[in-house]
C-alpha cells in the first residue's frame, strides 16, 4: 500500500505531465488563444484596452438637439428596475430627432466608449449598402468569390452576399459562446481570424437556412475590404462616421496589430453615437437629408427575411443583419448585442432607443429578449 507521501508524489507527476501534455497540444495545434481566454474569462464593454483597435474617425461634430421635455418624464418603475437588474450603464431615447431621455449608471458616462458587441453587425450591413449605392458591390447577388479566391470552387462558389448578410451561407459554423474551443472563441481571443474562417465548409445550400452565425458576417468584412480597396473602419470613417456628425472617434477592434477587424463585434463607441446609426436608418438611410445608404438596400434590410431558421421555423424576427419584430401593431427593427446593446427602432412613433450594459434577460420571446417589452413600454408612454 502506498505512504501518502508516495501517493502526492505520483499524483504530482501525473498533473505534471497532464499540464505539460495540454501546453505542448496548444502549442502544436494553434490553439494559443485558450491562453487569453482563460485570463480574462468573460468579454467586457471594456474590451478594447486587451486588444489591437483601428481607428474610426470622426470629423465635424454635429451635437444632439435636446427635446423642451428632456428628462422631465421618469421612466415607469418596472424599466427602471430591469435597468438597474442587468447593470445597464447607459439609456437614451431619442424622439423627433432630439434627445428626450438620457442616463448613465455605474460603469458609464456620457463619453465612456462602450464594446458593441454584435451591434457591430449591423454596422456591417450599413457599410454594405454605402458600397452598393457607391458601385463598389455590384450586386447582393454577386457570388462572393468575385472578391475571395478561396471561395471561386465548389460549394463555397455558391455563396452570395445576399447570404452573409442572411445569415443563410450554409458554413459550418459552431456559434458557441460557452465552449472554449469553439470557433466563436478563438474568433473573438484569437490572432487570425482569416486563417480561422477560411476552414469551413458549406453544409447547407447556401440562401436556404438562417442560422446566427459570425463567419458570414466577417466574410462580409473581407468582401467589403476587397472592394472598397481599404479597411472597413477607414471606409466606416469616411462614408458613415463622419457624415453622422460622431462626437467620438470610435475603435474597431482587430485580431493583431494592423490586422482584420472583428467586424462582427467590437466597435467601440459611445452611447449617444450609437444612436446615430438607428436615427440613419430611421431617415431611409438619409442624414439631414443627404442620402448615405442605398434606400432600398435599407428598407430590405429591416425586412424579415423568411427564410427557414435551423430549427424549421419561418425567420420572421431577423433581416439583413437586423433584428425585426411587431409589438403593439408597431414594426420595430433594431442591432442588439450580446450583453443587452440595443439600438432600438420604432419608425412610425420616431423614436430611438440606446441600451448599453453588461447583461441581459436569458428569457425571450420570439427569439427576442423581454427587457425589449420594458424599453418599449417606457418610450413610447414617455411621448403620450
């Protein structure tokens, strides 16, 4: 029988050679984003201070107009206590084009740049239609390999940017946010992200089945950077944010230094420059009258797309790299977040909704979460 002393040593060396055995398999297969994955853990609003950025410059500030009535409405109790139940750090409503409403809690403030999360998305989809209405994309229907060669052949030449922008690319993508090996993982920790997307395969033909993933829209991010002939934060720059009158410069963050951005996420920006975004879109992709974005490519956007979702039902709640939904007979479109970031649109009341935090409600319905029924409620009463 072993003495306890033999018995921790065999132990020792078992643990030992178990932690060398995973540090050499990380080594051999790449997989060194576990490393930053397991010293921060969680993603952040912060997220921009571990990583690379590229800039995305504003120009001539153009300040928000404040409503005869801001911040003289309190929000109902029951928003009030949703907010404060998943840190909400900041909240704003904007109506006629003015600010009504805003606040920041703990963690926030009004210049605090806040991590996007899969808000960035539909910052995408906006740099898409600039390139359409410019002629630098010819078609949504252009198969994608006119400008990825790796996606010329087989399957992959299926592919149409109609499709990323769906949802519908038919990759085999794992959009897993728990495990730490999955593709979303390295994606978000990782060092490069071209040699990561360009591994997948189509499963499904492409344009047939909606299902949330990453990949297409960073494959978006490659399309539009081919392209345009620059990176997607100086095209963002030049066409988006300096036209909308940004009062920040905002940071797109990148896999390694000069490297892609993480175009599906991880635009950093302050709360009142989110706004801006839905107030484009609520203007027909117009600001103060001059057109930016492709009407009809915006219009489309916020549409449901109707495709079956990967679980058999009709995608009635998601466009174009925006999320779409009817409550109380009004039809609502709106960039969402991870962590509860809303952009939020009611285009027949002319109303804008910002929510940044650091969590959300795990319920849904829909496929939308039910904090949405709490904004919404207190918008649309605060104009009554």
């Amino acid at each position: 029988m072993l003495s306890m002393k033999k018995y921790l040593l065999w132990m020792y060396r078992i643990l030992l050679l178990l932690f060398i055995g995973a540090n050499v398999y990380l080594l051999v297969s790449g997989k060194t984003f576990v490393y930053t994955t397991l010293l921060h853990l969680n993603p952040d609003l912060d997220d921009y201070k571990i990583f690379t950025n590229r800039e995305v410059k504003n120009g001539n500030v153009q300040k928000w107009p404040k409503s005869a009535l801001y911040n003289k409405k309190y929000l109902p109790a029951s928003c009030s206590e949703v907010l404060q139940k998943y840190n909400t750090t900041a909240f704003l409503i904007i109506h006629n084009d003015s600010l009504l409403y805003e606040r920041y809690y703990e963690n926030g403030g009004k210049t605090q740049l806040s991590n996007s999360f899969s808000v960035a998305k539909s910052i995408v989809n906006i740099l898409c239609g600039i390139a359409l209405k410019e002629g630098k994309i010819k078609s949504l229907d252009e198969p994608i390999g006119n400008y990825l060669p790796e996606y010329k052949e087989g399957a992959r030449a299926q592919i149409k940017i109609r499709h990323l922008l769906s949802m519908s690319s038919g990759l085999d993508w794992d959009e897993s946010y728990s495990s730490l090996f999955s593709p979303t993982t390295e994606a978000y920790y990782g060092t490069d992200i071209h040699r990561l997307i360009s591994r997948f395969n189509v499963v499904n033909t492409p344009g047939t089945v909606c299902a949330y993933k990453t990949i297409d829209v960073q494959l978006l991010c490659e399309v539009l950077t081919k392209a345009c002939g620059e990176s997607i934060s100086q095209y963002a720059s030049e066409k988006l944010w300096k036209k909308v009158g940004a009062a920040q410069t905002a940071l797109w963050a990148t896999d390694h230094k000069d490297g892609e951005e993480k175009a599906y996420c991880c635009f950093s920006a302050e709360a009142s420059d989110f706004a801006r975004i839905g107030q484009l879109y609520l203007d027909s992709g117009s600001w103060k009258g001059s057109s930016i974005v492709d009407k009809n490519f915006m219009k489309l956007s916020v549409k449901p797309n109707m495709l079956k979702d990967d679980e058999g039902n009709v995608t009635d709640y998601y466009g174009y790299l925006w999320w779409v939904m009817n409550y109380q007979n009004e039809n609502i479109f709106y960039a969402r977040g991870i962590k509860g970031q809303y952009v939020i649109v009611v285009p027949s009341k002319r109303i804008i909704i910002v929510r940044l935090g650091e969590d959300r409600s795990s319920e849904q319905f829909n496929h939308h979460h039910l904090e949405m029924e709490n904004m919404l409620d207190a918008a649309m009463n605060m104009i009554k």
